[in-house]
C-alpha cells in the first residue's frame, strides 16, 4: 500500500483467540499475547482494545473482502515511527497505533474503531485491488469501493452515525448524485499543480483540512453499500465489485445490473431515486442528528 501516512491522517480529519498468558508488566511496559488473527503488542491498558479492534477486523476481511486466513499483527506505535504498516518476516503486515493519550508528535489520538477502518483499507488495497503507480494514493480501484471497504469494517456505534446522517441527507434531498459519486476523487484529497501531472496521470495530495464533501462522502457510501447488500443479498458485495474491476467490467453497469432495474430503462438517475426510496423505508435509517467522522 501506498501513501499509508496520508491515509491515516485523512482518518484523524475526519473469535476464540488463543491467548498466550501476560507476563506482569512495570507500568508502560509493552505485553504481547497471541491471537486469532495474529498478534497484539501494547501496552496493558490497551490490550483489550487492541483485540477487540483486531478480532472484529478478522471478521470483516473475512465477511466482506472474502480473505478467511489472513493474519496481521497490531503494535503500540512509539515515538518517531514513520509508518504505520509494517511487514513481518512471514509476509503479513503490522499495524502500528497509538493507544496512549498522546500520538507521536503530540498529535490528537485518532479514536480506537479507526483502526479496523484502516486496516479495511489497507487489506483492501493490498489483497484486492493493489496500486499500480509509485505514490499513488491508495489503489486502483474508485476512491467510493476503496472507502466502502473500510466503511464496512466498522462498528455499530460509527455504522448507526453514518445511517443517521445518510438518512437526513436523503431527506433533505443532499445526498451526493450517483454519477458524481462513481467518478469523484475522496474529498480530502486535491489534484496536485499541472506540474505534478505526468504521463500517468495526476498526483494527488493530502488536504490538510477537512472538506464540507466528506460527511456526505461516507454517509453515502455506507448507504450504498447497506443498498448493494441488500440487493445482492451478499455483505462480500466489495469483494465482487474488486473482482469486476480487476476483469475490467465497468462497475456503473455492474450495479445497475443488480440492482434489481430490469426493465431495461435502468440509469444512474433511476438508481439515486432507488437508493432515496430505499433509504427512507429501512428501519436502520430513522432521520436523527448526528454527524459521523471520516477516516
């Protein structure tokens, strides 16, 4: 994976394990024990944390991205480490996360649930549809199936925010236009000056402020993706779309095609009508307030 630090900083903008006993630790003293999935290496007040995040990613590589063996290693992230992954001596990657009160660099801490929401990206970008170009951010694939990757990682209380809001937004008529939303680059990221353009196309930089896009951004792509469950019947419905775009399908025609607009008039515009109606007669999406963060 690529651009691994602008990742992570886009996410402060916006089991039966087998577990090795813990060996009594001094105060900050790091304790490692053995998972399902891999293993955790914090502090003692983090392990818990560490292996509730790290289970419930297994889970999700699992369900959504069709991955059932994958294993990795979560790490306390100490100060000055310059990445985020690592990779271990059998190949898997390593997460390194600060648990602690304070980032390296005295950076606000990004909220423990981020992290299986990165470690759906990374997973995403380094099984499914990888990166072809140095320096590109993320991979290949649409920015909305990357973030949809990572949206569906996450947990109850962040998936329940993101519907709320999806719903309001649906509402009030403001949900981001379904040929907009297949084409848009992620909002926290800008093309970069016409001098950075090469050959292969624009670089791209990471935006140091949030964009107004974003909230809309991830409320609607966690509608879309509980939209394609539902009408596929499948939560690996991410692990489809990567396939269809590794064959070279284009995935408009893809979904349009399964999403249940038979009658041979189906577009994009029928579908953003489809995906409002939907919204508004599913019980997950009682209008309420209430903004989600991005990541």
């Amino acid at each position: 994976m690529t651009m691994t630090l602008g990742r992570v900083a886009i996410a402060l903008v916006a089991l039966a394990p087998s577990i090795a006993p813990a060996h009594a630790a001094q105060p900050g003293a790091m304790i490692i024990r053995k998972a399902s999935f891999g293993h955790v290496e914090v502090a003692a007040t983090a392990v818990e944390t560490a292996l509730r995040e790290g289970r419930a990613a297994q889970a999700a590589a699992r369900d959504v991205l069709l991955l059932p063996h994958v294993r990795f290693g979560i790490t306390a992230r100490s100060h000055g480490k310059a990445r985020w992954v690592s990779i271990a001596s059998n190949g898997s990657p390593i997460y390194s996360w600060a648990f602690e009160n304070a980032a390296p660099g005295g950076r606000p801490v990004p909220p423990s649930h981020a992290l299986r929401h990165e470690i759906g990206h990374d997973l995403f970008i380094r099984h499914l549809v990888p990166s072809s170009r140095e320096g590109q951010y993320g991979g290949d694939a649409p920015d909305w199936l990357d973030e949809m990757a990572a949206i569906a990682f996450e947990g109850t209380d962040v998936t329940a925010m993101r519907r709320r809001e999806a719903a309001r937004l649906a509402s009030s008529g403001s949900l981001i236009p379904m040929d907009r939303f297949l084409t848009m680059v992620h909002p926290e990221l800008t093309e970069a000056p016409a001098s950075a353009v090469t050959s292969d196309g624009p670089a791209y930089r990471v935006r140091l402020a949030a964009s107004s896009d974003t909230p809309r951004f991830y409320a609607m792509t966690r509608a879309f993706y509980d939209y394609l469950v539902a009408r596929t019947g499948s939560p690996a419905v991410v692990a489809k779309l990567a396939d269809a775009f590794r064959r070279g399908e284009r995935l408009d025609a893809w979904v349009l095609a399964r999403s249940g607009q038979r009658n041979g008039s189906a577009s994009l515009g029928a579908l953003d009508a489809d995906l409002r109606s939907w919204i508004q007669s599913d019980a997950r999406y009682a209008v309420a307030t209430g903004s989600p963060n991005g990541g």
